[in-house]
C-alpha cells in the first residue's frame, strides 16, 4: 500500500514538484534512520505525461481523524505529541 501524489501536466507544477523531490531525496539521504518525522518518498515516474510520486502509506489523515471523532476537536495531549513531531521534524529541515 502507498500514497501516490499526482503533478499535473504543466511547466509551473512540474517545475515546483521536481523541487520538491529533490529536497526529500536529499533529506532521505541523510536520515537513514528516519527520526526525524520526514515522509519516505517511494518512487517518482511520469504516467500519461504526468509526474507521479509514491509514498510511504501513513495513517489516516487529518480530516478523517477528525470525522472519526465526530468532529469533536483534538485532546491537549495529542497535539502536544503532535507538535513535537512536528518540531522534530522542523529542526532537522533547518
């Protein structure tokens, strides 16, 4: 199972999508032990003249965390562990 993020065929979006498989290959590279809360990029390939890259599958994501919990907010304790990933993953990228 992965993620799969789609680019749209055009120079202004691929252009900023190459970018941005750059900087996570790079920050791939030098966090082989993954502690810093980046997202594993799989793959990139090009599908009908689209850029594709794949990803790692994570859980679900925020709005359908939210729905699961009736859209009764977060409790203090999950964004505090939330915010520290978060932070982690900042100090790292700087």
């Amino acid at each position: 199972m992965i993620a799969l993020k789609i680019i749209k065929n055009s120079k202004k979006f691929e252009y900023q999508a190459q970018v941005e498989v750059k900087i996570l290959a790079h920050l791939w590279d030098h966090d082989p032990e993954d502690k810093n809360n980046i997202i594993r990029m799989k793959d990139v390939y090009k599908f009908r003249n689209h850029l594709c890259v794949t990803f790692e599958l994570l859980s679900l994501n925020l709005y359908d965390f939210l729905k699961a919990g009736d859209f009764k907010g977060l409790s203090l304790n999950l964004i505090r562990r939330l915010a520290i990933q978060i932070i982690y993953a900042l100090n790292y990228i700087k």
